[in-house]
C-alpha cells in the first residue's frame, strides 16, 4: 500500500500516551462534576437544615420566653419580666419570615409554620397581652384570676405538638437528605472504580496494541535473521507490513543481506578459483582455468590473457571464445611496453575500462548469431609492484562495481599462482640438479656416518677412559695419602724424640723420611689439582683478598730458605696497589708460591724479587684485558731458560731441560697447574728468560673491588691462614678468629686433654697405631674401631667418649653411613665426630660437614691440625686452619 500513512515508533507512543492522558481527563471531568454535586448536598444539608432547626428553635424559644415574662410580671408584678417577652415579641416575627423562606419549596412545612404562627398570635392576643395589661392596670387580682383561668393555655399546648412535629419533620428530611448523598457518594465510587477499570482496560489494550506493533515485527526480523544466520540462506529477505522504523531497519537489513550474499558469493567465487588454480600442475593449464573461469563468472563473451616473458614483452598465453578467420586472424599476440592497451595497461600498473568501442571492432559469435561487444576491460596481474601479465576482456554492458572488487581478487590470486607456478618450475630445475648432487652426496654422507660411528665410538671410550681416570685418581689419593699419614705422623714423633732414646742420626733419618714423605704428598696435590683443572671441576671461590700482607706471607715462607742460600728475597710493592681485591686467595697463593718456589729453587746466586703494582690495562700476545689489573712479578738471576725450551715450560711433566730436571729435580706440574689457576682466575702468566742470566714470571689479574662481591657475608681472609689451606687443600672447616686461641692452647696439651676419652674409628692399622701414639701422649683414653658396626656397638655400650675420629672408607660400614646414623640418635646430638680422611675433594667435605662433622681433615694431617681440631671439637667451636 504505498499510500498508507507512515506511522512511526514515537508517534505510537504519542498517541497511547495521549489516549492515557484524555481518558484521565475524562476521567477528573466527570469526578469533578459528581464531586462538586456532593459538595453541594453536603452544603445545603449544612447551611439550610441546619438553620431550620435553629431558626424553629429559636421561634420556640421566643414562645418561652414570652410565656415566662408574661408569668413572672403577673405573679411577681417586677417589670424586669417585660424585658425579655417585650423584646421575644419584636423579634419572633422576624425570625418566623425568615425560616418561612428557608422552608418554602415544602407546603407541607410552610401550612404547618403558618399555623404555628396563627397560634403564636392568638396565644399573644387571648393570654398575653391581656394578662400583663391587667397588670399594669393594677389589677391584681383580676390579672392573678386571668392567670389561673389561662385562657392560653389550649394554644400553647397545640403550639408544643406543632413545634415538636415541625422539628420531627426537619430531622426526617435532613435523614433523608444524608442518606440520599451517602447513596450518590456511593454511586460516585462505583463510578470512579468503572471509570479506572475502563481507563485501565483502554491503557492495556493501547499498551498492547502498541507493543504488538513494535514487538512483532521486531521478533519477525531477529527471527529471520537468525534463520538466516543458521541456515546460512543468504536468499531469503525480511518482510515486515508496518510503516515505521522497524520497516525501515528490516529495509537496511535487507540490503546488508544482499551484500553480504555478495560478498559471500564473491568469497565462494574466490575459494573456488584459489582451488582452481592450486591444481594446475602447468603453466598453460593454470593460465587456461584462471581465463576460463573468469569469462564465465563475470559473464564475459571474450577474454585474453598475455603474460609477461623475460624478453619484457607480453605475450598471449590463453583465451576465452577466441575468434578465428578474417579479420580476426590479423589479432596481435605479442606486446612491448606502451604498444597498444595492453601494453599501455602494462606501464602505467592500473585497469583500464573503454566504453562505446566502435563497430567492428570484434565480434563475438555463437550458434544462434554474432554481436558487438559495447565496451573493453583490460587489467594488469601486479604482484610486488610488478606486472606478471595482462587480461584483456570484452563486454556487453558496464561492469559493476562488485564484478571489478571480484576481477581484482582474482588478479591478485592469479598473481600469487604464477609466481608459485614460476617458483616450482625454478625448483623442478633445481631438484633436477640437486638430484645428481644428491647422489653424490649419499656417497660422502655414508662416508662421514662411517667416520661419525667412529668418532662416537672414541668419544665413549675417552668419556670412560676420563671416569675411569678420575676414579684412579681418586682411589690413589686414598691409597697413597692412608700411608703417607702414617708415616708422617710417626716420622714426626720420631723426630721430636720427646722421650730422647734415638740418637742425632736417627733423628736424621727421621727427618728425611718425613721431608720425603711431604715431597710425596705435594706430588699427589699437584697431580689432583691438575686432573681437575683438566675435568673442569676445580672450583673457584671469589672473596675479599687482602694484598697489604702478602709481603709478610711470602718472607715467612721464602725467607729463611734464600738466607740459607744467600739470596736476597725482596717483595715490592707500589702505593697505587689496592689493599684488597676479589679473587680466589687459596689459588692465587698457590700460584705465586709455585712461582716464587721456583725462582729460589734456580738460583744460585743473587737475588729473587717479587713486585707488585697495577697496569690500567693489558695487552699480550697471548692476553688482553681491558680494565685495570694487578701485576705480580716475579724476577730472578737463576740459571735462566734457553728460547727453545722457554715455549713448553707450561706443559705439564716439562722443565727447560733434562740437566736441569736431574740437577734440581720436580715433577714439572707447578707452572702448568698455577698457569691453569691463572686462567680460572680470568688472569694470565707470562715468561721472560735468558739462559745464564735469570728468568722473569709475570701473573696478571683483574683489579676487581671487593665490595663488587654482593649478598654474602663480607669477610676478610686473612692470608696466613688462607696459606695453610693453600698448602693443605681440604681442611677443617673451623673459623678464622679462634686460631689464636687453639695455637696457644697447645702450649699445654697434657692438661687440656686429660682424662678425655677419644674413639678412633678406622680399618688401616697404621693410622690407628700413629694417631693413638699421639693422642695418648697428650694423655687421652684411646678406644678404637675397625668399622661402623664396631663404633654404633661401643656407643650402645655406653662407653663415655668425648670425641670420634673417624675414617670414611672402612669395609662393612663407611664413615658417611656411620655419621649419618648417630646422628639420627638424640642423645648423641652434641658427641663431636671429627672426619679423618684421605679423600681431598671439596664436594666430599661439604657432604660430611652438612650430615653433621664438627671437622673434616686431609690424611695426611699435621699433629697440631689432628690436636686443634679435636680441641675446638671439644670446645664446640669452629676453627679454619
């Protein structure tokens, strides 16, 4: 209906509320007026009635009043009665007119009022007025006779029942009239509830009305949309019959659908093309299905593709209803740039659209007749900015604005498919000759897999060569370090010769043993410090390094030795040398006592000097460090080392030569373990020597500040102790400040160790024997075991022991095991067990220390480390030596 009137949301809205508003209106309109009628009953029952009965009462008060004046003058002859019934009798007429006009729309009331009045006036006439002329006559007793004969009393009476029945009458009417305004109230709210249930049914069915005509056709587009987005039929359209915006947003939705069906037609025309192309396996097919298929969609009578060749022109490569026979065989099918549309379209990268083509300009045919395109499409293939082909097509009638967004989703999916196409031609080529490379390198691969099995097979037997090596060496360490305790325990008691029964010689003898058994033992260190450097398992602790003692240090090592052989032993040190640096003070101890060791050792004369200074920074052959560093020079005028034998004195097992290795002797490990040190170290050594005229040893460092270490606990090592764990590597684990202590308790070991009962746990007799000889001289109680079992057995028998010395590596039951378990025992949470053992790894005194040793010391072991160890056991504090 297209000229139904459009009404909109508001407008509905508008008029149901406006039908609300009037149906109120109508509503107060017709209240108002039953109201105000009300209102009006009510005031007349309160104005009239009201003033009936006054007014009657007030007539029937002047009839009393004139009855009582006339009385009290007649009997009492005082003029003060004439009063009131002279003024009862001026004003009972008045009040008689005016009830007379309040009563005068009823007859009945009227008739009876006017014989009210009639009596009223024969009473006045017959007993009043004649009774009080007496009176005033002065006759007394005609009056006083008159009174008693009271002619007026028939009169009064009628007037008493008139007046009573006047008033009866009033109130009946008033009765009545409340009761006729009580039913009209009434009427007035059963017509106030009709009239909002008629309002109330009037605003619902507007309300529904007007909800339906929004709602429903609401409902009807969200219920279509969502069949259509469910059913996913983009076909189908909203049909809505109301002329508001619900017509207007089903028009709009109506329209998204139909874009919507034409992009998703477009995007189904896409895929389908892209699943065209992608199954080409040729480049003629792929140009033929990209052309055909593009004819066809956009409805095309002709189309030609022409691509682009290496030569950079165009050539045709497919086409749709291609034309053949005069004229149309004179059809060019190679462009150059700028030739024609074609070309043209190929310089300038864009589409370009020709209407109104002149005639004949070709002609497109088929079974049934021939025609005339109206107009031509040429489009460029652009990919990357550049133009891999150009499509040309003829049409009918202008192409619309959805067929151009479509012909340009298929160029660009036709270009990515030519550049495929291109790039797995390119590859087919190279797999061609990548197959013969193939062949010949199946050849060298079989070849490496041979030499790989090789390799691998070496690896193995080097990775188990290297544990079983690491398993010897620890084993040797057990083994020779088990003796060599022994051996330097008793060849120092020998030595001291505390109970002078052996001769000097003897004593001698003693004192060589020991000085070789020390040599043996340095041996052994040098040996596991360099297997770990080479493992890798050497570790590095950094902490604060105090350089101001080292000059002390190296005299108290040095010193007396270069005395003896006349040497001068200096140590210089510049102002600009830092106090303390972070490093690692056991190994950098150990390296310059290699150096400095070696130094003393081969030279025979002169001096040996050690200088200490700081370079900002450093550069060598060999090294280079680009912040400031701490040099440590060590200088002497030994025997010197030759050029030729100055290259491999790092080596391991290598000295300058075989004269100098027979002359002065050594294993020639100290240079290869401190340079490795020095490399762990983030440093470096250096040599410099002349043969004949002495050698110059160069260890450099980084000058890192100490207070760069962070989060630990800021200590200072002091170097004499740092020294002895230098030449000790594995030690107890006791604290620097209670040396002193320990060292001067010495001075009296008899009575510091008396009546204490010491358990020497440890299956090697000789380390038994050695360490019992010891500690009973300093009058201990020694009780021993061969294993574990045999020491849990002596605890459980209650011996009274006071401190354990204990082996690790005992038959039946280790020394670990054994820890382990008497320290799950309560009662033995605070017995000391001091670790004896010939095991020098830092990860196997860690374990000890943390399942509960109080010390863990290195076989073999000096008597004043076994004697502080066991005092600062005994004292419950922790002492390093």
């Amino acid at each position: 209906m297209p000229n139904r009137l459009k009404i909109n949301i508001r407008t509905k809205i508008i008029i149901s509320y406006l039908l609300v508003l009037v149906s109120l209106g109508v509503f107060l309109w017709i209240v108002s007026g039953r109201m105000t009628s009300l209102q009006q009953e009510a005031d007349f029952i309160g104005q009239h009635d009201i003033e009936v009965h006054k007014l009657a009462h007030e007539i029937e008060k002047n009839m009393l009043e004139l009855v009582n004046g006339q009385r009290g003058f007649v009997i009492t002859g005082d003029t003060s009665y004439l009063e009131p019934y002279k003024e009862a009798l001026s004003i009972w007429e008045t009040n008689y007119n005016k009830l007379v006009q309040l009563i005068e729309d009823n007859s009945s009331q009227v008739r009876e009022l006017t014989s009210i009045k009639n009596n009223i006036e024969t009473w006045i006439e017959v007993a009043g007025q004649p009774a009080v002329r007496l009176k005033q006559a002065g006759q007394n007793e005609e009056a006083l006779q008159f009174f008693i004969n009271d002619p007026g009393q028939p009169a009064m009476e009628t007037l008493r029942s008139q007046f009573t029945a006047f008033r009866t009458t009033e109130r009946e009417m008033t009765a009545a009239r409340v009761d006729q305004m009580k039913n009209r109230n009434n009427e007035l709210l059963i017509m106030m509830y009709g009239l909002w249930g008629a309002i109330a049914l009037i605003t619902l069915a507007g309300a529904y009305l007007l909800s339906r005509s929004i709602v429903n056709p609401i409902t009807q587009v969200t219920g279509m949309i969502r069949e259509i987005a469910e059913g996913g039929n983009l076909s189908r359209r909203i049909t809505v019959n109301t002329r508001d915006e619900v017509h207007t947003l089903a028009a709009e939705t109506n329209k998204l659908l139909a874009n919507v069906s034409r992009q998703s037609w477009i995007k189904d025309q896409v895929a389908v093309m892209s699943a065209l192309l992608q199954n080409a396996d040729t480049l003629d097919t792929l140009t033929r299905f990209f052309t055909h298929r593009t004819a066809g969609v956009l409805g095309v009578p002709y189309a030609a593709l022409f691509l682009s060749s290496q030569q950079e022109q165009l050539v045709k490569a497919a086409a749709f209803a291609d034309p053949d026979g005069e004229p149309w065989n004179k059809v060019r099918d190679r462009f150059s740039p700028g030739e024609g549309l074609v070309g043209q379209c190929m310089v300038e990268k864009r589409m370009l659209i020709i209407d109104d083509i002149p005639p004949n300009y070709i002609r497109i045919e088929s079974g049934l007749g021939d025609a005339e395109p109206t107009g031509l499409l040429v489009a460029p293939v652009i990919l990357e900015d550049e133009v891999l082909a150009v499509l040309e097509l003829a049409l009918f009638k202008p192409m619309g604005q959805s067929d151009i967004q479509l012909l340009e989703q298929f160029l660009n999916i036709f270009g990515n498919a030519l550049n495929g196409m291109s790039r797995k031609m390119e590859i087919q080529k190279l797999y061609q000759e990548s197959q013969a490379l193939n062949e010949e390198l199946q050849v060298q691969s079989e070849e490496l897999q041979a030499h790989s099995t090789e390799i691998e097979r070496y690896a193995r037997q080097v990775e188990q060569s290297s544990s079983y090596k690491s398993q010897f060496l620890a084993n040797m360490s057990h083994e020779l370090r088990t003796p060599l305790n022994s051996m330097l325990i008793l060849s120092q008691i020998l030595f001291e010769n505390k109970n002078r029964n052996l001769s000097d010689e003897e004593q001698n003898y003693a004192a060589v043993i020991h000085k070789s058994g020390s040599e043996l033992l340095t041996l052994i260190n040098d040996i596991l410090d360099l297997s770990k450097v080479e493992a890798g398992k050497l570790q590095i602790e950094m902490d604060t390094v105090n350089l101001s003692e080292i000059p002390d240090l190296m005299h108290n090592y040095f010193g007396k030795t270069a005395e003896n052989k006349n040497l001068q032993f200096n140590i210089e040190i510049q102002p600009d040398v830092p106090t303390t640096i972070l490093s690692d003070v056991t190994r950098l101890l150990q390296i310059l006592r290699n150096l400095i060791s070696n130094a003393v050792k081969f030279t025979e004369k002169g001096s040996v000097i050690l200088s200490i200074r700081t370079v900002s920074q450093v550069y060598t052959e060999e090294y280079q460090l680009n912040e400031r560093a701490i040099v440590f020079e060590v200088s002497d005028t030994g025997i010197g080392i030759s050029p030729e034998n100055l290259d491999p004195i790092f080596e391991a097992f290598r000295q300058g030569d075989e004269a100098t290795a027979r002359k002065f002797g050594g294993t020639g490990l100290g240079l290869t373990i401190s340079l490795q040190l020095a490399h762990l170290l983030r440093g470096h050594i250096t040599a410099e020597s002349q043969a004949g005229v002495g050698s110059k040893f160069t260890l450099y460092l980084p000058a890192r500040p100490a207070h760069l270490k962070e989060n630990e606990t800021e200590r200072m090592f002091l170097l004499p102790e740092a020294a002895a764990a230098a030449e000790q590597p594995v030690t107890a684990q006791l604290t620097v400040t209670n040396v002193t202590n320990v060292e001067d308790s010495e001075s009296d070991p008899v009575q510091r160790f008396e009546n204490q009962t010491v358990l020497i746990v440890d299956d090697d007799i000789r380390n038994v024997y050695g360490l019992a000889n010891v500690l009973e001289k300093v009058n201990m109680r020694v009780l021993t075991a061969q294993n574990g079992y045999e020491c849990l057995e002596m605890l459980e028998a209650g011996d009274s022991i006071d401190v354990i010395l204990m082996d690790i590596m005992m038959p039946e039951m280790d020394g670990f095991e054994t820890l382990k378990r008497i320290r799950q025992q309560s009662e033995y949470d605070d017995l000391p067990i001091i670790i004896l053992s010939a095991r020098a790894m830092k990860e196997e005194k860690e374990r000890c220390l943390s399942a509960g040793a109080a010390a863990y010391v290195v076989k073999p072991a000096k008597l004043s480390d076994v004697l502080g160890a066991i005092t600062s056991a005994v004292m419950k504090d922790s002492v390093a030596f």
